[in-house]
C-alpha cells in the first residue's frame, strides 16, 4: 500500500509542502534541495536496523551490509574533507558538537566561541543552552564592520586561557580565518575546532578554504550547502591526532555510547555516503562555485538598490540585511512580508543589534536552493529587485517600544500587508520564475 492509501492526512501534508517549494523560492542559507539519489537511500529499509556500536564491533548481529555502508561514508567523508578520521554516525550537528565537547573538555573548562547574536551557533557556548552550562563560555564578537574582532579574541584566550575554541557560525558571511584562528589556538595550547557546517559544500569544492590545516577537529552538518540528508560528520585531522593520538577514538565514544544518543541512523548514513559521493564530482563544483557568484550579484543587487548589507557583502552563500537605519526590530515584518510574496527566509540579529533575538533587527538569506534549482546572476537581480521592493514596503512600520502592544501592532501590520498590491504582484513574478526552475526530487 502507498502513503496515499495507507495515509492520506501525511500524504496530503507532504503535497502541500511540495507546492509550496514549486511555487516559492527558498532562501534560509541553512537549507538545501537533496537529489532523488539521497531521498532514496534516506527512504531505504536501512532504517529498521539497530546496530550500536561502530563497523566490526557492533553490539546487534546481522551487520554485515550496515558495516559496507558505513564504512564507504566514513571514506568519502575522509577523501572530501581531506582528514585521516572520521565519525558519520552524529544525529545532527548539535550532537556532533557536543561528542567535541566530551572528547576535548571536562566539565567546568573554559570554551570560546563566536558569541550568538553576532552569527554564532547555540552549541558553541550561547547561555540557553547546555554548553554553557557544563562549560564556562566565553564568547568573542565582531566588529562593527562585520569582521571577526581579533583583537578581542587574542586578548580574551590569553586571559582566559579557554581548553576549546570554536571557529565557523551560522550567520557570517566572510571567510573563516582557520589560520589566525589557529595561531591563536597554538599558542595557549587550546584545542581548535572548526564547525564547517554553513559551508562544507563550498569546502568539499574548494570555493572556500579548508580548515584541515589548521584545526584539530572538524564537525559538519550535512543537510545545508553539502546538500545531503539531515546528519552530520565529526573529524580528526592530522594536526589533532599528532596533538593527541586517541582524538579519534575519543571522538567515536563521545558520540556513542558517551553522547546524547544511541542505535546510529543506518539509512542517514547511507544518504550522507551518497551525497557525498555527489559532492566529489565537478558537477557539484560548479555547483558551488555558483552558489558563491550567485551570492555575490544578489548582495551587490540589493545594495545598488539602498540595501544596507552587513560587512559589505559577502564571501560565501548568504547574507545578512541590516534594517537598522530604519529602525529597531524590523526583521520580523521583512521575513513575514517576504513570505506572503513566495520568498523564504529568517530573521537574524546583526551585529550589536539593539532589539532581541526574538525580535532582531536583520534578516539572513542564503543562495544554495536557488542555486540547486538552476537560478543564476540574471534571476539573483530580478530576486534582488523584489527583496529590496518589500524592503521599501516594511521600512516605515516600527516595533513598539512598550512589549505589550507588539502584538495589536504586528495584527495591524498582517492585515495590511496581505492586501499590498505590491506582495500580490512579486508573487506571481516569484511563482512564474519558480516555475521555470523545478526543484530535483519534486515532480
Ligand atoms: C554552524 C552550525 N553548527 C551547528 C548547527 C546545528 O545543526 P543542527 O540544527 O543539525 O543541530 C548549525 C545549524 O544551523 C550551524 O549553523
């Protein structure tokens, strides 16, 4: 029996999903479309299977085939990111970091990482989250130009003396200094670790510099510009074996039995070893190399257009729009008013935003959907046109000061924005592009 037959409410949930992407544009930099080929593998039967434990030393009989596949992902993974040791059996990248966490650190350490709200991930120290918790966080920021402050980095690890540091965010859009950042590192003694996982796409194909050089561990998800299955990878490079060679056996019972979870996804696997298979070819290095001029002219494009980018521009797959010359707290309205007109993004904070996280005063995007769609330079400045159109459109409402009456003025601001000519008009140009542009897995 069919999903349809078996199922109708999922099924009909999953067609809706599907029309939404045939007919919008997705632009959170974090997201990909995968390829039939890593549908398949993720939808295959390798799913039922238990085999804790790592190939040839599994706790479940009936391995044999589960131990080809992972053996082949940890491979290709070793050959694409140029490292003699690597974990494939990581969840997701929050779980990736935190084995990096019990493989390097005790409880109680000192760790630094690129603070929140200035493009950081949660796991590398934020104060919601465990990693601070467990580990005394020290975060460093960027300057006001956008740039990594060095200066402050330099002068926080020679005070603090943190056991980890972490290089490599989610909303930063120039180059990752692997080297500064490894000079640093060396010289108090501090384990490195690169989180690759915005632009491990552009690194598998040299668009964007690798950190195996520089770092001691390398994590990575692999379902954002690697266009893989949800999953992620956790690496030991040359240079941390040589600081510590059990790195990489530390590392593998970090994420099991250590970790935060168990029986690894065998079918994730499977999917990881085939998108990454995908990434080696020069197909995906065009790919990638398209996600980063295709970047690049829609930065310029909304600048030409008054559009104030962070730092300028960018060196990779997204970037951030900073509203503040018009206000405090836009990025909601933007990210909303961008929905209503078939454009898919999120709001972000930037940097030394004066609103909160959950109001923040920017909004990211990113180019690597698009791009897998086939979109190049002369779509990224009719998209340009339209994101800068509803710029102009949102610019002139303001968050309330006072909390208590965001939500009347957000109501006010939904109703009036659904019934804007200007959304209605960009949407049916979006559909009619979308259109033009079918997405890979999605007939
Ligand atoms: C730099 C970075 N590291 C780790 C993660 C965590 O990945 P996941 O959402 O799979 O836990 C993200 C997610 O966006 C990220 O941007």
């Amino acid at each position: 029996m069919t999903l349809k037959q078996t199922d109708p409410e999922v099924y009909e949930i999953i067609e809706a999903e599907k029309q939404r992407r045939r007919e919008g544009l997705e632009m959170i930099p974090s997201e990909n479309h995968t390829s039939p080929a890593v549908l398949e593998a993720l939808g295959s039967i390798l799913t039922d299977k238990y085999s804790e434990g790592y190939p040839g030393k599994r706790y479940y009989g009936g391995n044999e085939f589960i131990d080809k596949v992972e053996n082949l992902a940890i491979e290709r993974a070793k050959k694409a990111f140029l490292v003699p040791y690597a974990n494939v059996q990581a969840y997701s990248g929050t779980p990736a970091n935190t084995a990096v966490y019990l493989a390097a650190c005790e409880v109680g350490n000192m760790i630094m990482g690129q603070s929140l709200p200035d493009g950081g991930h949660l796991s590398h120290g934020a104060n919601a989250t465990f990693s601070a918790r467990f580990y005394k966080s020290q975060p460093y920021h960027v300057k006001s130009d956008g740039y990594i402050d060095f200066d402050e980095v330099w002068r926080l690890a020679r005070e603090h003396k943190p056991k980890l540091i972490w290089v490599g965010a989610s909303a930063y859009a120039r180059q990752f200094p692997f080297a500064e950042m490894a000079e640093v590192a060396d010289e108090i003694g501090a384990w490195l670790a690169a989180d690759i996982a915005h632009i491990a796409g552009l690194v598998v194909a040299g668009v964007h510099p690798s950190p195996a050089p520089h770092a001691h561990i390398i994590t990575t998800t692999t379902h954002k510009t690697l266009r893989g299955p949800r999953g992620a990878i956790v690496m030991a490079t040359q240079k941390g074996l040589e600081k510590d060679p059990d790195l990489g056996k530390k590392i593998d019972k970090a994420v099991f039995p250590g970790g935060v979870q168990g029986g690894p996804h065998n079918h994730q696997t499977a999917a990881i070893a085939v998108a990454l298979k995908e990434a080696m070819t020069p197909e995906f290095k065009e790919y990638a190399a398209q996600i980063t001029k295709n970047a690049k002219v829609l930065a310029a494009g909304l600048m030409e257009r008054g559009v104030k980018i962070v730092s300028g521009g960018t060196d990779n797959h997204l970037m951030l729009i900073d509203l503040t010359p018009y206000g405090n707290g836009l990025g909601i309205f933007l990210e909303e008013a961008l929905d209503m007109a078939g454009i898919t993004a999120n709001k972000n904070t930037v940097p030394q935003d004066p609103s909160s996280p959950f109001y923040p005063s920017g909004l990211r995007l990113g180019t690597p959907c698009i791009t897998t769609r086939g979109m190049k330079e002369k779509e990224m400045t009719e998209i340009a046109a339209w994101i800068a159109r509803v710029v102009d459109l949102i610019k002139d409402y303001q968050l309330p000061e006072d909390k208590g009456e965001r939500k009347s003025y957000l109501r006010n601001f939904r109703k009036e924005v659904a019934v804007s000519e200007t959304l209605k008009k960009i949407k049916e140009e979006v559909i009619e592009l979308s259109k033009k542009f079918p997405i890979p897995a999605i007939h």
